[in-house]
C-alpha cells in the first residue's frame, strides 16, 4: 500500500518502507509548454509534424498532505496526488493555458518496459522512441519497403526498420516496467514515449493529463492493478473454446462445401465466420467487402436457414462490420440523408480512402447516429441469426474533420476504436447475449480493454517476416497482455497477400500449430484467396487443421480458466515468461510465450526449420511431443512441421497434466 512521508523538504511516495516517487521543494515536477500539431493522413496512415514553443519549468513550490491526498503547489498551477491502495493518481490543475505536458520518470539501466498497446516488431521497448497514437499497422512505408524486398527475392526477411516507422492499430498511453510498475496517462491527445535514456523514461502528451503509477510485489498484482482502472474483458462464449472457426468466403455453396470437407477431413468445426455476408467488391487489392450491414441474398441464398443448420450442428455462425458504409448502398443513403456521417469543414460528408474505393463514416458522437447503426446490428446480424463478427477498423478518423459533439477530433481520433468497441459492446448487452456472442476487434485505445470481448492482431502478411507476418503475433499478443488487454488471436496463416506475396503450406502448419495455444482458432483466406493456400488445399492441410482443432478443444478446460482468471483479475491468457521467472533471458525473450501459468509455446517462426532452440526458465519441463524432462536452459528439440514445441509445467495441476500425456502433438 502507498504511503505519503514528508522527509528533508521531500514529499515521497513510499512502499513497504521504499520510496518510489517523490517530489522536491524547488525541483521540476514537469514542464509544459504551447505547440501544434499537423497531420496528413494517407490510407489510415499518418506524418505528424509537431512545433513546441519554450518549454517551461514547473518547479514544486511547496505541498500539502491530508490523508490520502496531497496538494502539490507548482510554479504554476498544481498537482493534486491520490493515493488508493497501490495506485497514485496525478491530476494537474490550473494548466489549461497549455496544451503539451513533459514528465521525466527515474529508470535503471537494466530496466526493460513493455506495453504502449499493440507492439509488432519489438517486445522490450527499452532504446526507442515512437510516437503513441492510432493508426494502420499496415502503412505505406511497411508495403513499400515490402516490394522491394519481394523484388529482390527476399520473401521472409529477418531485417526491421526502425521502430519509430511503424505504426499499430492498438495504440495506448501505458508502459509495464519490470522494476514492477505501470505508468498511464489519460489522454486522449498523441503522446510520445521515449526510452532512450539510461536513467529516465521521458513521456510528453500533446495534452495536460491526469496520468497514474500502480505497484505490486509481481505482475500479476501490478496487472491486476492496471486492469482495475482500464477494465477487463468478460468470459467468452462456451463454444469458441470447441475447434476452429473456419474462415470462409465466396457464397453459400461455397460455404456448405468447405465446412462438409473440413468435417469431412475431421476438423473440429466450431464455428464459420463469413466475412462477405454482407456482399463483397473486387478492387485492384483484392477481394474485398461491401459495407453495408445487411445480408446479400444473391451472394448467400438462403443463408438463414443454413445458419440454422449449422447452429443445430453446434457450428456457430460469425460475420463482418465496421464503422464505415459504402457510398453506393442503401445505408449510406439513408445516413446521408439524416446528417449521420462525419463531415467535412465544408459540411459534406468526409470520404476516405480505404484501399483503394472511398467510404462514409458514421459520426460516433451523434447520439441518433449511434442508435441507428446500433439498431443495424442488432436487427440485421444477432436477430438474424450471427453468434459474432468482426469489428472491424476504427483507425481512419481524420483530425481535420467536423464532429457532431464539436469536439477536437485530434482528440477524439484515438478514442475512435474505442468508441466503436463500445457501441459493440452495448448492442450485444441490450440484446442480452453477452457470454454467447463474441466480436472482436482490431484497433484499439485506452478503454478498449473494458468494452471489446477480443483482440485480433490484425492483418498480418502471409509470410515468415519478423514485422509483419507469423512471428510478429507473438510480441503482438504479449504486448496487449502487458497494456491491459488480455485476450487476442490472429488470422490463421495471416491475412495481406500483394506482389508475389504467397500463403505457402509451411506457413500454414505453423500458424495452426501456433493457433491452437491461443485463446481461439479462427481461419482467415485472405485478401487474395485465389492466390494462397486454403485449409483445404489439400489432405496434409486438412489433417493439420483436424489435429490442432482437436488440441485446442482438448485444452478447452485450461483455457477456459485462464479467460476466467482474466476476467477476475486481468491477467492476460497468453502471458511473457518474466512475469514468473526472473531471468534476464526471461525478459528479453519475444518469440516464445506462456499460455496461463503452466503451458509454455515456442512456435516455429523460420521457414525451413526443422528444429527449434527454446529457452526454458528453471522449472522442470514436459515436452508434450516426447514426454522428455527438461530442467531450465537453451534446448533444441526436434520441430518439423506437425511436431510444435510446447512444454507443460511439471508442477502443473493433475488435470492439465493428464490432458497433456494423452494428447498427440506429433501428426
């Protein structure tokens, strides 16, 4: 528990006799200053400039303590520190004159801090410096540099650009410290993390904000602390844990085919999502949606009742949605006419470019709008029959448009997903289906973690390459965990196919491999399907589907717990080997993970491998393909493609124990 102690003209915030922040007479508390930012935004991708006037210091004048609170007189204005339990909160007062506020945290040169969302390319993100605000993961640099790459026959290339070029859907003003402490701000504006320092970590947010530091005697705790600001996801539906949700598209033929050939084959069939329910364009991109969220009768004849078919299978059935609605349909009329879209400074509706087509986008902030697209969902997919969908976007907001509320949408751009995550939410509990329906989202903020029931960790390339495609899921996953947001899944085999970009079959083995120790299995064919390899390709695809499928329902009892631990305590399913191990390699390491407590995953994330080198924290391991006994340290086990390396904890309960020996990872 915090404590204030005022000591040699020091206010000091203490725990367990330790102080782990504090104020000096006379010292900077922060500093603020006036700037201006401007943004040019490409396809959801942005170029901030921004332009600081002087900043200036404000120095601790003097400070007060009553309780639980203590007022911190500055050179100008104040800050007011509340301390509850393991959390002090700081809420500045009196700044209003300024729009951009630096604060400088101490740091030690071993310190490692992890979080700021959704992070792809690095873990730790200790020595970097990057700006934290929502945008499209996949921006025009990443599919440049992409090209070139392909054009010089380097499909699968380990090298990365600087961290400070890429951008991520999941962006959020939190850090997780291994010293054992979150730092939050609550912004809404951008915020820039620099980690670059040896002996501080410097935060500057285009906004004076109130910002948090929460403690814990491990991670769990500190977690469970972060998670009692941010809020938590609820349990997810019974059925997702029974197999894989088959990713399909082309009609309802084509649909009914493909799921009596993956059961056919013995796959684990729990669910089909169909992505182009609603109807579907053909761009230069690819095979892209229609956006208007109502059910295409010439594209899925007769869709009702095979939802119905299904369902009394116990396959569910899931579609697609966003935010934003195609301008040659119905529903964009009719937003049209009713003033429903967000618009322009001219007072036209502002049309972004996606891909490659313009789109409307429904104003978030104008309560008749938000009704309207929510009686949408509710009327023409859960009555309809969908047991979930994808939420999709929530990136695009352009900070120069006009919003009903009239409020500053450089501040409201970050709020965006989570805005659309919430109307989601709402409609499912209006509709009383929470805990059967599930949706999922891939952009994110601040209050994601307390309104979406899923992450998905967007659309990655359909490759081996660090940044972007199999491996980069892994740091994706863990990073979610560590900002608050515990539970995440990936297309399977990816998702983003251009050039000679192409899904190969490897890829594919070690995606589902991968899969079937994440909270959900769920398929994706791709922007070009046509063009990749498909769960149904051929037999040897089929039967890895039909094996992992089988894993992941016969994990259903263990993962169906670590979603109920984080439910409780927001404690992420998939979860980094620090946060039970203290281990220098333990906090380094990004391409392995801990599924709850007991079930440690090293997927194969190099084409052409045919064993894996694991690091093992010291416990005693059982390596599920072999039942051999490892004891901590590097070691290489065999890993061709069916034979995935995943070890359980010895010290594991019986019941996962038993699971895991009678389980046949080698196929």
């Amino acid at each position: 528990m915090l404590t204030f102690s005022v000591k040699n003209n020091a206010l000091l915030i203490q725990r367990n006799g330790k102080t782990v922040y504090g104020f000096l007479k006379n010292g900077c508390a922060l500093k603020a200053a006036v700037g201006n930012c401007s943004y040019s935004m490409n396809r959801g991708s942005f170029r901030i400039k921004d332009k600081i006037g002087d900043k200036v210091a404000l120095h601790v004048k003097d400070f007060s303590v009553d309780g639980q609170t203590a007022a911190v007189t500055l050179s100008e204005g104040k800050l007011r520190v509340t301390l509850n339990g393991d959390i002090a909160t700081f809420l500045p007062e009196g700044l209003s004159h300024y729009n951009r506020m630096f604060l400088t945290l101490p740091a030690t040169e071993k310190e490692h801090v992890y979080g700021a969302g959704e992070t792809f390319s690095e873990f730790d993100l200790r020595g970097k410096k990057f700006n934290v605000w929502v945008a499209e993961h996949q921006n025009t640099q990443v599919v440049a540099r992409k090209l070139r790459l392909i054009k010089l026959g380097d499909k699968d290339s380990e090298r990365k650009m600087d961290f400070g070029k890429y951008e991520t859907y999941y962006a959020q003003p939190t850090f997780l410290s291994s010293e054992k402490y979150f730092f939050h701000s609550f912004t809404t504006a951008r915020a820039v993390f620099d980690f670059t320092a040896s002996d501080r970590h410097e935060i500057e947010t285009d906004h004076v904000s109130p910002f948090a530091l929460g403690f814990g005697d491990d991670f769990e705790e500190v977690l469970e602390n972060l998670t009692s600001i941010l809020g938590r996801q609820p349990e997810l539906p019974d059925w997702v844990y029974d197999g894989y949700i088959l990713g399909v598209q082309g009609g309802t033929d084509i649909m009914m085919k493909k799921v009596q050939k993956a059961l056919d084959a013995g796959v684990k069939v729990n669910g089909v999502w169909i992505q182009d329910w609603e109807g579907r364009r053909i761009t230069a991109f690819g095979k892209q949606l229609m956006w208007n969220w109502e059910h295409d009768k010439d594209l899925y004849p007769g869709l009702p009742e095979k939802i119905r078919d299904l369902n009394a299978k116990g396959i569910r059935v899931l579609g697609y949605c966003n935010p934003f609605l195609a301008i040659e349909k119905p529903l964009y009329k009719i937003a049209h006419d009713k003033g429903y879209c967000v618009k322009d400074t001219e007072g036209n509706d502002y049309l972004v470019t996606i891909t490659t087509f313009p789109a409307a986008m429904v104003d978030l902030t104008n309560p008749d709008a938000w009704n309207w697209l929510k009686g949408i969902i509710k009327t023409n997919m859960i009555d309809f029959g969908l047991s979930g969908w994808m939420a999709d976007f929530g990136e695009y907001l352009p900070t120069d448009c006009v919003l009903h509320s009239g409020e500053n949408a450089e501040l409201v751009h970050n709020t965006w997903p989570a805005l659309w995550a919430k109307l989601n939410r709402e409609v499912v509990e209006e509709s009383g289906k929470l805990g059967e329906i599930m949706f999922f989202t891939r952009a994110g903020f601040s209050q994601t973690p307390k309104y979406s029931t899923m992450m998905w960790n967007g659309d990655n390339h359909v490759d081996f390459s660090l940044d972007n495609g199999l491996p980069s899921v892994i740091p994706a996953m863990l990073s979610l965990t560590c900002s608050g947001f515990g539970l995440s899944h990936s297309d399977i085999a990816g998702y983003t196919t251009f050039g000679k970009l192409r899904r190969s079959k490897e890829l594919y083995f070690r995606w589902c491999e991968m899969a079937a120790f994440t909270p959900v299995m769920r398929g994706h064919e791709g922007n070009n399907p046509d063009l990749n390899v498909q769960l149904d390709h051929d037999f040897d695809i089929l039967a890895v589907g039909a094996e992992t499928s089988k894993i992941h329902a016969a994990l259903k009892p263990y993962i169906k717990e670590c979603v109920r631990y984080n439910a409780e305590k927001g404690v992420g399913a998939v979860r980094p080997l620090f946060f039970y191990y203290d281990e220098e390699q333990a906090y380094k390491e990004m391409y392995e993970y801990l599924l709850g407590r007991d079930i440690l995953v090293a997927p194969v994330v190099r084409p052409g491998a045919v064993t894996r080198r694991v690091y093992l924290p010291k416990d005693e391991w059982i390596h599920l393909g072999t039942q051999n006994v490892y004891h901590g340290g590097y070691v290489t086990v065999d890993a061709p493609p069916g034979h995935p390396a995943v070890f359980v904890r010895a010290k594991a309960d019986e019941t996962l124990l038993r699971i895991c020996s009678q389980m046949d990872i080698s196929y």
